[in-house]
C-alpha cells in the first residue's frame, strides 16, 4: 500500500510538470490554471510525502487486541510528538522577529 501512494505522488508530480511545459499552449483560463497550481501545492508541499519503507514489528507473544490498540495508540503519539519537533526545528526564526 506504502508503494502504491509513493507512485501516486510521483505520478502526480509527472503529470504537473507535464502541465507546466504545456501551460501557456492549453488554452486554459488563468483562473483554471491558478487552480490546477494551488492544489498540486495542497497535495505535494503540504500533505505530499514519500514513503521510504515499512517496517514489519514481530512479537512473540500474542497480544490482546486491547494491548495492540494501547500499542498503536502510542505509536501515533510519539510520530506526532516527532512531527511537532520537526515542524518546529524546521519553522527556524521568524522573519521580522526581534
């Protein structure tokens, strides 16, 4: 599944570059490729990312499903928490900023 949406992505961004080369020549409305411009940059520069691999987790004893959820649930708080960090680290100082 991991692979599928990577390929998604890069199709998309094959077909906007695509898109780029052939803007003027398309006889599209500015308006319509404004459009075409704002939601490649919602899908890709914000929501966009490239899954690198999936790691399979093998435990030896079988776990209730009450455990694996505990187990997903702070699986996804501590990916937020790093997410957060690195939003943050990459925010840098504000421009303007005293």
């Amino acid at each position: 599944m991991s692979r599928l949406i990577t390929r998604q992505i890069r199709l998309i961004e094959q077909l906007y570059g695509v898109f780029e080369k052939c803007e003027q020549q398309s006889g599209l409305k500015p308006h319509e490729i404004a459009k075409v411009k704002s939601e490649y940059d919602k899908l890709i520069q914000k929501y966009g990312a490239q899954i690198l691999s999936v790691t399979r987790i093998l435990r030896s004893e079988v776990e209730s499903p009450t455990v694996v959820k505990e187990l997903i649930t702070q699986g996804e708080q501590k990916a937020l928490e790093k997410i957060d960090k690195l939003r943050f680290l990459n925010s840098g100082p504000q421009q303007g900023a005293t």
